[in-house]
C-alpha cells in the first residue's frame, strides 16, 4: 500500500478569496471613519474659538452655536462605528472564510485603524464633555469701554 504524499501549500495569501469588495470596503472604511472622527473633534475646537472671538468683537455673550455640538457628537459617533465596522468585518472574515482578522489585508489594516481608533474614541469623548461643563472663567469679552 502507497502512503499518500504530504502536500504543501502553496506560496500566496493565506484566505485568497477573503478579500472581496465587501471586505476590502469595510477594511478601508475603519481608518476613514477614525480619521474623520478626529477631525470632526478637532473642527469642535475651531468653532469654540471662532465663537469666544465673535463674542469678544461683539462686546456681549452670544449663544453656544449648535454646531459645536453636532461636531462633537459627530466625532464620537464615527469613531464608535469605526469600531463596530472592525468588529462585523472580524465577524463577516470568521464566519463566511474562516479566517481571522489579521489574515487577511484588508481585516489587518481595519485591525491598524480600530488600534489607532481606540485613543481617538478617548480624545472624542473628552471633546464632549468638555463641551457640555461650563467655562469656569467665562470668556473674557475684552474692553468694550
């Protein structure tokens, strides 16, 4: 009786048919959506000056401007969906390829972007409680003798 042949895998990636348009949609859509969740945060802060400057040329307290608050929700509403994008392409990868996250090209760059995301999600929750605590001081409206 022969014995079988040990086979040998062949020189490629690991799961060749895990990187459908699907997935290298939902791999890329993680680093855009941390991406605009800081810029969103950061855009929080050019409004909040923009409006202690027109309040200190005005010479009298304006209203909050909505905006800062549609900003900064904005931002930690797109780094929390960065993450769960991470986490049903984790799931999508496991289930239809049996693969993990780091198998494939596009499962590890979403695995790069949630890593980098996690700080971000901190940073955008900071931008919005900082925005809901009162100024302590108050601006300062400047002389307006």
């Amino acid at each position: 009786m022969e014995s079988p042949r040990p086979t040998t895998a062949l020189p490629g990636p690991a799961h060749p048919h895990a990187a459908t348009p699907t997935t290298v949609a939902a791999g890329l859509l993680v680093p855009v959506l941390a991406v605009l969740g800081v810029l969103s945060s950061y855009y929080v802060q050019v409004i909040h000056g923009d409006w202690i400057d027109r309040q200190q040329a005005a010479c009298r307290h304006l209203p909050f401007p909505k905006a800062e608050h549609v900003a900064g929700w904005a931002g930690l509403a797109l780094g929390l969906s960065a993450l769960i994008v991470c986490v049903l392409l984790a799931r999508r990868l496991r289930r239809h390829h049996s693969a993990r996250l780091g198998d494939t090209w596009p499962g590890l760059l979403a695995l790069v972007g949630v890593w980098v995301d996690v700080p971000a999600i901190l940073l955008e929750l900071f931008m919005v409680w900082a925005m809901h605590t009162p100024d302590g001081s108050g601006p300062v409206l400047g002389d307006c003798g």
